[in-house]
C-alpha cells in the first residue's frame, strides 16, 4: 500500500510529519490544518491536495508565496522527496511503501526518524519495553487506546501526526483555539497556567503514555491552560475530526477520554482555588500580528513627554477580552499593572479599525521588548462587533 507524508522542519524546535489523507491547508490562522506562527506566511497561505492521480501544492493567493528550488511557484505536482519553503518553514513531500512484517516498525515512524536525524526511543531496540518498537506499542500504552485491536491501531498509526519538539517548547497556550488530542510518545511536558501578574502556576507534569488536550476536546472551548515541554518530547496528534470518527467506531474510547475528563477539571478545578487563580480567557485567542497605537491616560507623577506620546505596538495575541502587545519606546520602565491606555487596533481591512480603553493587567520587559497584558473596558458596541467578527470569523470551523 502506497503511503504519503507531508514533513515540516523549523530549525531544531519542531519538526513534524503529516500523513496525508486528503486536502491539507496551510497558514497562520488557527482555522488551517498546518498553522505556522510566522508573519511571512499569509492567513490562509497554501494547500496540498491530490488531483488527478498526483499530489501538489498550491499557493491560495499568499502575500509570499511558496518558494520551490528558489523560485515562487503558484503550483506545483510533488514527488518524493520534494522541499518547498513557505515563509521560514521547509516542506518535504514523501512517498512510502506499506510494511506488512509487525516486528518492523511502522512507516511512520520510521519515515520520521528519517526526517529528523533523530533516533527516537520508539525505535531503540535497547529499550527495555518492546511496546515501544512500533507505534503501535505506543498507542496501545496510552489509557483511551488500550482497548483497541491490532487492526484498529494500525488505522490509528495512519491519522496520527508526529512532533518533535525541544526543552521548553510551548506547544499552546491557555486561550489558544484547538481540538486535537496529544499523546506523549516520549518526553515529559507541563500543564500550567499565569496569575494576572504573569507568574506561572504549575498545574501537572506528564510523562510518556500521557494524554492532554480533552478538555478543549469535549467541550468545544479554548484551551483551558497552557502546555510546554519538559524536555525533548515526541508527541502524537490526532485531530478532533478523526477523534471524533473514532469516537463514534468505539465507544470505550469516548467512555475512558470523558473519566480522565472529569478527573483533570476537579484537579485543577481544586489547584486553581487554593491558588486564587480563576480561568483568565474562556473565548477564542488567535496569535495574531496586528498594528496598534495607544496612549496613556494621564496620571500623576507620569512625565509629559509620556502622555502626550502615541506608542506604536504590536499584537502577540488577541481575544474578545483582552490582547497582548509588545513595544518599543521612550520610558518603558514606567508603565505598570494598572494603567490605562486608550487603543487603536488595525484589523485587516474587511474588519476595520477598533478603538477601546484598556488596563494593563501585568508587565514583562526581555532586553528592550516590553510586553503589555491588557483587559479590554468600555469598548463600544461597533468596535466589540468588528473584533468578534473577526475573531469568529478565524475559528469558526474549530467550534
């Protein structure tokens, strides 16, 4: 059996395979099956799609393009082992054989390996658990797949998309849209979310066999906390449209995912109380690059030169009740939690612009990059509307 693979490759952060099954987008909005965080690569930028017997890739009317053997391409059919850049992220196309022998390890797997330069455990026959030498070994490991047959891993094997990330890696954050589940293949990664002052509350750590994503899952919401590696981890993803399909084949498997469901939210339900922290963003949040203005209500003991300034900023992330900024600018070093601003935020254009007071709710500075958490306040009805079109707009298909 003739399989495909997408593999992406960002430095040494992160590098992925996808196994194709059909159409797959490309981009920076969260909507796309591939979001690449990156300003070079348009919201809706690319996809890869089989037609008429042969898989290529398209470009959607991206501002950059895709870049194929130095070139800008607006199409192109794929063969194995074809590289394309889009923004700063390398492509590789790749076509494999089906293996039959289970003492083998999955193509996948080995496919990934490969893409990487990376021996993973799942292949080290030294490991002491054999699981291990298949994926296989490693969904049948974790608790929701533990009841599934030899057959039905195999199926399994073939819609799971593989990450390798580095030490401390944020694989999302709290607020973030999303659906996917992810299984620790190896690794450890941390469960935690931030204060209004921006200190981290560390929720859980989770091993190899692990699980998280569940709560975003079944309940249709924002991520409800943050995520990051530990240490190197190999992780799997299965998308909440296959999630759900397979949901619906088995059972048990919806049955075991809504236990530790309940578990987790009493946990960190509890946790988040002794700690007096409450879920900070329950709506959608894109990481979004937008260009904003804002000046500084006046205030005692504030320089002039500082209210009368209009600082120019850009977002880090924005949702229906509040945006991160990052700045640059004269007298930095006073801004402080509580202060109120007044901004003006440029949405693409079809949205428009919003204009809306806002309080800083904590402050973080990294060498001359200031970083601004703002609650939204008194945002007129217009403005509200324009940034909910537009934020709906983005992650209308994830709910």
């Amino acid at each position: 059996m003739q399989r495909f693979y997408l593999g992406l490759k960002r430095d040494k952060l992160q590098k992925s395979i996808y196994p194709l099954e059909g159409s797959l987008s490309i981009g920076r909005s969260a909507e796309n099956d591939i979001t690449l965080v990156d300003w070079e690569v348009s919201r809706t930028h690319a996809r890869v799609s089989f037609q008429k017997g042969v898989w290529v890739v398209e470009d959607l009317g991206s501002a950059n393009g895709i870049i194929f053997a130095g070139k800008r391409v607006s199409a192109k059919a794929l063969k194995s082992g074809d590289r394309f850049h889009i923004g700063g992220t390398e492509f590789i196309f790749m076509e494999e054989s089906g293996l039959e022998d289970a003492k083998k390890p999955s193509d996948t797997i080995r496919i990934f390996a490969s893409l990487i330069k990376y021996q993973t455990p799942l292949l080290d026959p030294n490991r002491q658990n054999s699981g291990f030498l298949r994926l296989q070994g490693a969904l049948l490991s974790t608790p929701i797949f533990g009841s599934l047959a030899k057959k039905e891993l195999r199926d399994l094997e073939d819609i799971t998309n593989l990450h390798f990330f580095d030490t401390g890696q944020l694989i999302f954050r709290e607020g973030d849209p999303g659906r996917s589940i992810y299984l620790i293949l190896d690794g450890r990664v941390k469960v935690f979310t931030k204060d209004y002052q921006g200190n981290e509350f560390q929720l859980a750590t989770l091993g190899s066999n692990h699980f998280f994503g569940e709560m975003a899952f079944l309940t249709g919401k924002p991520r409800s906390s943050a995520v990051a590696t530990v240490e190197e981890s190999l992780l799997g993803e299965i998308s909440y449209n296959n999630m759900r399909r397979l949901m619906m084949r088995y059972p048990q498997v919806k049955l075991v995912l809504m236990k530790y469901y309940k578990e987790r939210v009493e946990d960190s339900r509890k946790k988040r109380a002794q700690a007096n922290i409450k879920e900070r963003r329950q709506q959608p949040r894109l990481k979004e690059r937008l260009l904003v203005s804002f000046g500084v209500w006046p205030m005692e003991n504030l320089p002039a030169e500082m209210i009368n300034h209009t600082y120019k900023a850009t977002s880090s992330d924005i949702s229906l009740s509040g945006i991160m900024l990052e700045v640059m600018g004269p007298a930095m070093e006073v801004f402080r939690a509580g202060f109120r601003l007044q901004l003006e935020i440029q949405l693409p254009a079809r949205f428009g612009v919003v204009e809306t007071e806002a309080t800083i709710r904590h402050v973080s500075r990294d060498k001359n990059i200031l970083r601004l958490g703002l609650d939204f306040a008194n945002t007129e009805a217009e403005d509200k509307k324009k940034l909910q079109d537009f934020i709906y707009g983005q992650t209308h298909n994830i709910e």
